[in-house]
C-alpha cells in the first residue's frame, strides 16, 4: 500500500473546500493508495500526476522508490494547474 503525505499548502486548499467536496478527495486518495497506477494520469509537461475527483483535481508527485504519494496541490479543474502549481 502507497502512502500519502499532505503538504501544508494542499491542506490549507482541502481546507477551503466544502465538507463533502474534501470528503470526497480523501475517499479517492485512500483508493489511490491501493490503486495507484488505475488511478493517477501523468500531467504532461510536468513531473507531477493528476487524480480526477469530479469537478477537483488533487496534484501529487509520485516516489515509486519509497512508495509514497505527496499532495501538492487541490483546487478546481478550472484553476487548479495555473494557480497551485509549485514551479
């Protein structure tokens, strides 16, 4: 099983979002953790992966060495790659 690490700014953005919005990034995180490579498309151009969860995108970069998965960034499809984005 993959773990997750959330970064402070990732959990600042599941902060902001509505209860069951947030309930539902972490219900598709968990499955990921099980599921990683069903789960994850790589963003081209970009060293990180996006999970899909309805209408919000959980940016993480994936460490296949350690098995680990680290949120980056969640926020609205619309946004969510030109404002979170760590460069």
């Amino acid at each position: 099983m993959t773990d997750v690490e959330i970064t402070p700014q990732a959990d600042d953005q599941l902060e902001q979002l509505e209860a069951e919005d947030r309930e539902r990034v972490l219900k598709k995180l968990a499955e990921a953790q099980d599921w990683t490579e069903h789960r994850l498309d790589p963003l081209s151009g970009w060293p990180y992966y996006k999970l899909r969860v309805g209408d919000y995108r959980v940016i993480v970069t994936w460490d296949r060495d350690d098995d680990l998965l680290r949120v980056e960034a969640v926020g609205h499809r619309r946004n969510v790659y030109d404002r979170h984005l760590p460069p």
